[in-house]
C-alpha cells in the first residue's frame, strides 16, 4: 500500500485535496475516513461529492447513518460514530450503502471493520488536528490510486 501526508490549513484545501483524489474513484470503491470529531472528515466527503457531480448539500449522517447521493455515480456517505460496533444491528445495514455501483465514504469505520471487504477498501484516510486551522491527512491505499492521485496534486500545486 502506497502512502501520502498533506498539511492542509483552511477547511477549503481538505475540499480541494477531496476533489483531486475523487476524480481517480471509480464504482465499487470504499473509502475509510477517521479522525477526532472536528477534524474535517464531512469536508472531506463534501469535497469528493462535489468533484463526483452530487449537487446537494451533503451534511453529515450522524443520526441517520447514511444518505446516498446521485452523482455521475452513486455516491454513499456512511457515518458510525454512534456506532461502537456492528453487532446486533441488522445484518443488511450497509448493504443499501456500500453496493457495486456506488462510491462509498465511512466516516468512523471501526464499528464496520470485520463487514468490510478489504479489496473494495480503495483508500483509508486519517486527519488530524495540527493547531489552529491546520490538519494534517495521511492516506494509504492502492498502490495505483495513490500514484494517480499524487500526480493530480502535484499538477494543482501552485508554482
């Protein structure tokens, strides 16, 4: 698995990496979002949402636990962080979320990690608080996704 580390400042550059890196997904691919609450994770998903066309507001699904969107494709954002794990819920609960057509976000993903099939987790990202309005975001994932997506950050950087 390859690995990339960004520090990113205003809440507008999480979006922008979200943006650069949703436009190497494709349908089927998971992605695992953690972080402390506070951290951007809902900016991340709100970032890739817009690059993968969703013209709807996209709020965080806390209480509902998801929401899909229509986008060129569709686009499931999961929320578990009520969640500590999956255990009595109804077997099906992820099913209408994480199918073969969609792009699908889990924010908090450890109450889902024995359901989650490895080979559909494309990418897992943690952010982090740094101070002030500075996070910082690792991410490790497919080896080809993580080239594709280094090379469309570098071709966005200024200079």
């Amino acid at each position: 698995m390859e690995e990339l580390e960004l520090d990113t400042r205003p809440a507008l550059e999480t979006e922008q990496v979200a943006e650069a890196l949703a436009g190497e997904l494709r349908a089927g691919d998971v992605l695992l979002i953690e972080g402390e609450v506070g951290t951007g994770k809902t900016t991340f998903v709100r970032g890739a949402c817009r690059a993968l066309g969703v013209r709807e507001t996209v709020w965080s699904p806390s209480f509902t636990i998801g929401r899909v969107y229509e986008g060129r494709l569709p686009v499931s954002h999961v929320d578990l962080c009520r969640l500590e794990t999956l255990e009595g819920e109804d077997p099906a609960l992820l099913a209408d979320y994480l199918t073969p057509e969609s792009v699908s976000f889990i924010e908090w993903p450890d109450a889902a990690s024995a359901e989650l099939e490895p080979e559909r987790v494309a990418l897992r990202i943690r952010l982090s608080h740094l101070g002030g309005d500075r996070r910082l975001m690792s991410a490790v994932g497919r080896p080809d996704l993580m080239a594709r997506v280094k090379e469309r950050l570098e071709t966005r950087r200024p200079g």
